[in-house]
C-alpha cells in the first residue's frame, strides 16, 4: 500500500474540542444547528445551519457559505497548517475501550485498481454529491476510516509514540467518548511506517465508502486536468484513519418492520416455526448471544429466534451473514418486503441506540416488529472483501465514530 505523511491543517491545542464535530452524516441540519458552537466543524461540513431559516443543502449559497468558512476559520487561526509532513495517531475510547489508528494520506490509484478494498456498494449521487464537497473545498474536510491486517512492528511504533510523546488533544466530547490525538515529528519513523505500509498487501474501507469513492474520484479528475501530472501530487492522496483489525469492534444494526404482510402476530409467528427454534421470553429485552441467533420483539413480547440448521450456509461468505439469514427466511420468504434499499415498510436501527429503541418504536405503534441481530465481524468483512463480495445493505456499525476537524488535508 501507498501512503504518506502530509501537512495536516488543525486546530490549536486551545481550540480542538471545540472545533472538532460529529460527522456530517449522523446528523440532521437541525440537530446541527442546535449543537454547533461558534467554532465548530460543522459551520463547514453543514453549512446550511447559517442560514434561517435552514438552507436546502445542496444549494449554491450553501456551497459559498462552506468554502467561506473554511477560509474563515484558517484567518481567526481556528484552524493552522503544520509546517512539516508528518503521520498522526488518534486514539477513540468508549465504554473503557480504546483504539488506536494511523492518520495518513491513502492513494488514489490504490483506490482505483482495488488494493482498497470495500464490502458495500455506493450510488452515484451519494457519490458527486460528496465531490462536490471535496472540489470547492480543494481539501479532505472529513476523513474515511480503514482497518488494515496486524502487524506488530506498526502496533510498537505506536505504543511507544502514545507512552513517550505528549498528545496534541485529548478530550471527552459531549457523547462521553474519549479523543487523543498525536503528531509523529520523528522523520525516520515517519519514513519506517511508509516502508511498512508498503508491504501490506490491502487495506480495508470500514466506514465512509461514498467519502471513498468521492475522495478518489476527484483525485483523478485533477489528474486528467493537469498536462504536468507527475503522480506526486498531493492530489493524488486523501485523508484516512487506518487501525488494525484486532482492535475495531462492530456494533449490531437491527431492523424494524411495519406491517407483518397481512398476518396476525399469532400467525407470523407460526410461519415463522418452519425456520426458527423460538423461545418466548417476555418483557425482558432479549440480545442475540451467538451467530444466527436473533432477538424479536413483537406484542409486547420478546423472543429469541434461532436459525434452523440448514437454512442458511455458514462456508459462503454472504450467506453466513445473520442480515442474510434474516433477509430469506423472514423478509423475502414471510414477509415479502422488496428490495430492501428502497422499500419503505422496513427501517435500520444502529445498536449504538440500544434495543430498548427497537421496543418503544413497536410499542408506539409506529413498527410492527423488531428484529436485533448478533454483530458481524471485522473478519467477515474482511473476507467479504477478499472474495469481490458485497454486504447487504445496513449491516455493519462502528462506533465511535471518527470525530471530524482533528485535522484535514489539502489537496494543493
């Protein structure tokens, strides 16, 4: 793999924990505009919170306003360009765990001929709606989040840097999640984790596959506009955060149905006895405890669900996926929901919520069901990617979620 160090732009230490933001995605432009201070991220990534009242988006003024921003926060020194290139750590801590990941400049043409590989497919106008975002700003505002295979030498070069150097930031933001961050000034470490990285063979998109796309797709249309075009260009190279598999923990994302197709309760849940071994449990909120093992809530009722033997095939990598098993035996085969990317009888729930969301959605009378799944792996991932394979859609969430404004990385 290709990488390498970069100048990043950032807050002083002074300012980080104000600056630093949520994603764009996890929010809406109404929660942003609540939760945005005078300094934050989010006057750049989600713009439209400085209009009232709020803006459409993905409307010319809100693309000025971003890039005035942008320039606004480098000129009251909210944000500053490091003098040299340097790699960075960023360390996430939650519920007492930490993860510790290498903050780098990936490569386009990695992207482009598939050394980095992703397990989900991306639409085209998720895809230019996030260049456009990359394009006016000339910069990587927001960075994607990879994992790469162990390897040791990488996990010392980083315990010694977070034991031995003093971080730049290290706050807790208004989620209780911890973020730590450090420069690595050394140039012969720098230069050694280069050297390492090129000797691994692929790294992984975890989360951010539109950001991805985006970031390499307008990394090569500066390519093709430039007739000087050397390969050395920082255009060449957009912003990741890469942590070695062991550490990343998935998160489960559980489902919620409206309607049962037309069955009573009772009835569904006969139908579903031909698939499932099905326990009733009661009021207490059931988690799934191994692989093909479920969790519904459904009446007022929980219930644990296990797939029969059989029913599903735990050597293909797509079909040992619980999402998958799910999808079959209740979406497709009971419940015949579609397309599940469109239709609008189903709804994804991440399991940072908690199942307790799941039965006050069912409660409420707005779902008719609830389905918790056991968490996939990073190494189900991994082989989905290995084989060319795609996940379904809505199947995996990591948390903690990269914070954005640590540092960005400009395109020139």
């Amino acid at each position: 793999m290709k990488i390498k160090p970069f100048a990043g732009v950032r807050p002083p230490k002074e300012f980080a924990a104000e600056v630093a933001s949520r994603p764009y995605d996890v929010l809406n432009s109404a929660e942003a505009k609540q939760e945005a201070g005078e300094k934050s991220l989010l006057h750049i990534i989600k713009p439209e919170i400085d209009f009232d009242p709020i803006a459409d988006e993905h409307s010319q003024p809100v693309y000025d306003k971003a890039v005035e921003n942008f320039k606004l926060w480098q000129e009251r020194g909210w944000l500053r360009q490091d003098e040299k290139e340097m790699y960075y750590v960023y360390a996430q801590t939650m519920d007492g765990r930490t993860q510790y990941g290498l903050v780098a400049a990936a490569n386009v043409d990695d992207y482009m001929t598939g050394k980095i590989k992703k397990h989900e497919l991306t639409r085209k106008d998720k895809e230019e709606d996030r260049m456009i975002h990359v394009r006016i700003q000339d910069a990587n505002i927001e960075p994607v989040f990879f994992a790469y295979p162990d390897v040791a030498e990488m996990n010392d070069i980083i315990k010694n840097i977070v034991e031995n150097t003093a971080p730049e930031y290290d706050f807790v933001a208004a989620d209780g999640f911890g973020h730590t961050f450090w420069a690595i000034r050394d140039d012969a470490v720098n230069a050694r984790i280069t050297e390492i990285f090129a000797e691994i063979p692929a790294l992984y998109v975890a989360d951010g596959h539109h950001r991805t796309a985006a970031a390499a797709l307008v990394g090569a249309e500066k390519r093709a506009a430039n007739p000087a075009h050397t390969g050395d260009e920082e255009y060449n190279y957009f912003l990741a955060v890469i942590f070695p598999e062991s550490q990343l923990k998935i998160i489960d994302y559980n489902r919620v149905v409206k309607d049962l197709n037309g069955l009573t309760p009772d009835e569904f849940l006969n139908a579903l006895k031909e698939s499932f071994e099905i326990k009733e449990i009661g009021s207490e909120i059931y988690k799934p405890n191994a692989l093909h093992n479920f969790g519904m809530y459904l009446n007022g009722k929980w219930y644990s669900l296990t797939a029969r033997a059989g029913t599903y095939n735990d050597n293909d990598p797509i079909g040992v996926l619980d999402v998958t098993v799910l999808s079959n035996l209740v979406f497709d085969k009971i419940l015949n929901l579609g397309d599940l990317r469109t239709s609008r009888r189903i709804d994804f729930v991440g399991g940072i919520r908690g199942l307790g969301e799941l039965q006050k959605r069912v409660d409420a009378g707005e779902m008719a069901a609830a389905f918790a799944l056991y968490p996939v792996t990073m190494r189900q991932i991994i082989d989905i990617a290995d084989t060319g394979n795609i996940m379904p859609p809505k199947t995996t969430w990591f948390e903690p979620k990269l914070r954005s404004g640590l540092v960005i990385h400009k395109l020139s």
